[in-house]
C-alpha cells in the first residue's frame, strides 16, 4: 500500500499508532532515569544495578530490534508490531511488581524484546503506507512526535515517583498498550515485503545479541575479557552475515554511502545523548537538590520544541535536503551539553538548566527528522523495515554502550551517585565528552550526506 495521503482520516490514525507504540518504547527509555534515585535505595543498588536498570532494556532492544525489522517486513509489519505491543505490555506489568533489582533488571530485559519487535514496525508502516510526497512530513511528525515521548518521559516520571511510587513508572504502560492494540486493529493497514523468503538468520540474531551482551557486561563491570570476547563475537557476526545466502542483515544495503555514513552519526550522537539523559536526572537531584519532578520538568522545553519544530524540520529537509539542517541540529546539541556542564551545586532553573535545555531542543528538532528520512530514503523501498532496524539498532547500540563505558570512565562507580562533589565532577567531565562526539557526528554529516529527498 503506498497511496495514503497524510491529511487523511487514515493517514492521522496511522500517525497516532506508530507514534505511540513506538513512543511508549521511547518514553521509557527516558522515564525509568528519573526513578533511578528512588527504586535504587527502595532495592538496595549500587550504580551497576542501575545501569543495568538501564541497559537490560537498552541490550535487548538493540541486539534483537534487527530480527525485529526482519520479521515485519516478512510476516507483517502491523501484526509484528500488535505482537510487540503485547509483549511490551506484559513486561511492563513484571517490572511494576518486581520484589528485587535482580527481578527488575529480567523484566526490563524482557521489555526490551517487545520494544524490539514494535519499533521497526512503526517507522517501516509509515514508510510503506504513505504517498511518496507525504513521507517527509510524515516521518517527521513521527519523530518529533516520538521526540516529544522521549523528552516528557523524565517530567512524567517525577510526576509519576512522587505522586504514586516508581513502581508506576512501568504500570502506565498498560492502558497506553491497550489503546494501541485498539486503533491499530481498526485502523491501520498491512504490508510486507512480497518477495522475502527463504530461513531467518537465527545465527545472526544470537550473535548480534551475545557480542552487545559481552560488550556491555565488561564495561560495567570493568571486565577485560568480555570485553575481548564481545567483540570477537561482533567481528564473527560480520563475516557470517557476508557469506549467508539469507543474512540478518542485507549486505547490498550498506553499498549506500549515504545510509552507512547516517548510522555511523546515529551511532555517536545517540551514544551522547543516552549518557546525557542517565547522568542529568541524578545530577540535577543529588547535586542540585532538585526533587525528582522538578528534575524531570527540566528538558519540557525539549518536548515543546520537538513537537513544534520537527514536522517543520522534516518539511525544510525536503525542499533543500537534509545536510544543513541536519549538521546544524547536531552542532546545537552538543553545544547545549557544554552549557549543561556548569550545572552543580546551587544551580538556578532559570539561568542554569533552561538555556542549554533550549539550544539542546532546537538542535535535536531539527536535527532527528531529516536523519529519519534520509536512513529510509537512501535504502530500497522493500527493505524499510530493517532499514529501520538497523538504525534503531545502532541508536539504541550507541546509547547502550556510552551509558555502559562513560560513568566508569568519568569516576562514577559504586555508590558515587549519593556524593555531590564527585557526581559533579564526572558529570562535567561526561558532558564534555558528549559534547565532542556530537562535534564528530556533525563532521561526518557534513561530508558524507549528499541525498535528496
């Protein structure tokens, strides 16, 4: 199907379901940090337990978000999605009632799985179901709509600890699930790919997972040798996918310049942005006293401007191409974070946390959109859904491994998280860091993107 018009009755359904299925995938992403504080001393953790509250979500969803793409594109990208809503849900539901950190890090795991399967979905339905002149906006209407989830997730999560208990932070995704579930049934239409065939590649899928896996538990743990063995396991994911005659991953898809040299910028500015939204939450509220609504009611002008500016965004990338609004949205991110590192002790809202959490909304709106469209646009129309994948994968890839390896690199190990002094000093030396790989990120979109829309 590829004749919905945007202003449609069907096209405003579509928009609606993909943006909040996809968005309470995102929202949690975000929402869960501001909790971090509350359920760590309710369930006696250290800084690994919460960032393994982070990253058994984050791990899943990255090592398996591939099959996830896969599996859409072959059997249906609304019934792999309904399912992954499903999953998703119940999840959530084991989280909420999780006795222990070791039972909330397995729940969030397998919250991560779910998040795997709708994800891709929700972008590769947009893309296959919308006119070519509407996808644009479209997309980004998804993303800035979607940006806007992941952006209010900190303040709806400080509403949700001091209102009902951290607990809630999970159980919201319920009902949210629910509705989901029940306008994507009515509404939303089927594609696939008609020409996939032949076995999955569950090899692939195993190998991708256990090389994150390897990866994340050494640099948490501070581990040489998963660390050694994460990254054999990725080098051997590589050469299996070059010689299967039905890989994970295609590789006639990475012949574009273009989509290779867009995920390597998702890489690194998604790898900053997932350290920034896991350090700021705990830093606004151990070092700067701020409670945890008030902690998350920080980046609201985020959301503000990401729903205001990103269809706008996806629009200008458009009529004159994605590099410039993309190169500058970047630039504009990664100069919020150095004005982020000046936050500390005594810091004012106002003066201190409102101007870098403006210059880092306007970046991000324009910045996300065209990135969006521009990975679909430089990859073959059937592969949309694993296109997706990977993309997400690699954002999802970056954050995991920057909130795994950046806090232990910057002094936060152990229970530093409840000493201001050094929680301050890892988290300017953080911000800097993600900073400097947002400054990377737009190099390398400056010089390599070169597409149309």
């Amino acid at each position: 199907m590829d004749s919905v018009q945007l202003k449609s009755g069907t096209g405003r359904w579509i928009v609606f379901t993909t943006v909040l299925g996809s968005g309470i995938v995102m929202l949690d992403g975000t929402v869960v940090n501001v909790a971090l504080r509350v359920l760590g001393t309710d369930l006696a953790a250290d800084v690994a337990g919460l960032q393994w509250t982070i990253n058994a979500y984050t791990l899943t969803l990255a090592g398996l978000i591939l099959l996830g793409g896969s599996l859409g594109d072959r059997y249906g990208r609304r019934k792999v999605f309904l399912i992954g809503v499903v999953w998703f849900a119940v999840a959530s539901a084991l989280c909420g009632i999780a006795p222990n950190i070791e039972v909330l890090i397995l729940s969030r795991a397998l919250q991560g799985v779910g998040g795997a399967l709708l994800t891709p979905g929700s972008l590769a339905i947009i893309q296959s179901s919308f006119a070519r002149v509407d996808r644009p906006r479209a997309i980004g209407l998804w993303s800035g709509l979607g940006g806007m989830a992941a952006a209010i997730g900190p303040l709806l999560g400080g509403w949700i600890v001091e209102a009902a208990g951290w607990r809630w932070v999970f159980l919201i995704n319920l009902p949210l699930a629910a509705l989901v579930i029940a306008v994507a049934l009515r509404h939303v239409p089927e594609s696939k790919d008609e020409s996939a065939s032949g076995e999955f590649d569950l090899l692939g899928s195993a190998l991708a997972a256990l090389a994150l896996a390897g990866l994340t538990y050494g640099l948490i743990e501070e581990l040489v040798l998963p660390m050694i063995g994460g990254f054999a396991l990725l080098v051997v994911f590589v050469l299996v996918e070059r010689s299967r005659r039905n890989p994970l991953i295609p590789v006639d898809i990475f012949t574009s310049r273009t989509f290779t040299s867009v995920n390597v910028v998702t890489l690194f500015m998604y790898a900053a942005m997932g350290a920034v939204f896991f350090l700021l939450v705990l830093q606004l509220q151990v070092s700067s006293g701020f409670t945890p609504i008030a902690a998350g009611s920080a980046m609201l002008p985020v959301t503000i401007l990401m729903l205001l500016l990103s269809p706008r965004a996806g629009e200008l990338a458009r009529r004159i191409g994605p590099k410039i609004p993309m190169t500058a949205g970047i630039l504009l991110c990664g100069l919020g974070f150095l004005m982020m590192s000046g936050i500390g002790a005594g810091t004012s809202y106002l003066t201190g946390v409102l101007p870098a959490a403006t210059v880092f909304g306007l970046g991000l709106s324009a910045a996300v959109a065209p990135l969006t469209a521009t990975v679909l646009a430089s990859a073959d129309e059937r592969h949309a859904g694993i296109a997706s994948g990977i993309n997400n994968a690699v954002a999802r890839t970056g954050s995991l491994l920057a909130v795994a390896a950046i806090p232990p690199i910057v002094g936060l190990t152990g229970e530093a998280y409840d000493n201001p002094a050094v929680l301050s000093a890892g988290f300017q030396l953080a911000m800097f860091i993600c900073a400097g790989m947002m400054a990377l990120s737009a190099l390398i979109s400056f010089v390599a993107v070169q597409i149309r829309l």
